[in-house]
C-alpha cells in the first residue's frame, strides 16, 4: 500500500511520516487504521493527514473514488480531498454524500484548482462534516483515441 500518514498537531512539518496498518481483508475497499505519534485522551482532538497514490485505477469514461469516514463523534471539524488527474483530466468533478440513513446528496460540481498540462487538481474542502459518512467524487474521462488501421487491397 503506497499509503503514508501524519500527526499534524504533533508533528506539524511532517518529518515522522506514520506507515497505517490495513484493518481487514486487502480487496475493493480498504480500512486503515493511524497510530498516531502519541496516544492521546478521550475528547481530544487530532488532526491526520493521509498521502496515498492508487496508480492506474481509474479508467476513462464515468468513474468514481470513495472517501468514507468513520469515527464516534458528530461531525469532523475541517475535511478535505485532494484529487490529481495525471493523465487525461476530466470533463467534470462532482461531490456527493451519502449518510448512514443511505440518501444520497449532490453537493457540488468541483472545479479544477491547476490546469498544467499533465496534472489536473481538484480539491473538496468542508467544515463540520459528519462524522459518519461516504464522499463520493464521479467524474468522467474522455475515451483516448485508438489508433485507426486501414488495410489495403
């Protein structure tokens, strides 16, 4: 798992990255759990950052990527997704949500923070998040053109 983590309240310039440990089965979806650098108290609060590179698992056409959160309190006070197209950017972004009751919700369209030629950024920032919930970001990638061959008689 190309995956690293920082505790940013104890370590703000990131020099100890944290390796998360995958929590389950290793398949579709993947559950990770952060050690932080150091154990903290019941309602105190944390601040991760995670940093993980999933090469070549997007097609084109319409897709999606799944950000889920789990934790015991309310709502997350500052959340945010940061989603890098290398490679064929695509025509929209959208942010959805889907709570535990199972409705979901179109939040917004996102719009691209840099348009380089070869990297393509899109960046979904909240506050006050629950806590229990799914992001959902489709977006869709135009088809790469394929080489056309005629034959000749």
């Amino acid at each position: 798992m190309d995956c690293l983590a920082f505790d940013l309240r104890r370590d703000p310039l990131r020099r100890h990255p944290i390796h998360p440990v995958l929590v389950g089965p290793d398949g579709i979806s993947r559950k990770i759990a952060v050690p932080l650098l150091a154990p903290i108290s019941h309602r105190e609060g944390f601040s991760v950052e995670l940093t993980y590179r999933l090469p070549a698992c997007l097609k084109t056409g319409t897709d999606y990527y799944t950000a889920t959160l789990s934790f015991t309190q309310e709502t997350i006070p500052r959340f945010s997704v940061r989603l890098r197209f290398l490679r064929g950017a695509p025509q929209w972004v959208r942010a959805y949500e889907c709570r535990a009751a199972g409705r979901v919700t179109l939040l917004k369209t996102l719009r691209p923070r840099s348009s380089r030629l070869t990297v393509r950024e899109y960046v979904d920032e909240e506050e006050d998040v629950p806590a229990r919930c799914a992001r959902i970001y489709m977006f869709s990638r135009p088809f790469l053109p394929v080489a056309a061959t005629a034959a000749r008689s």
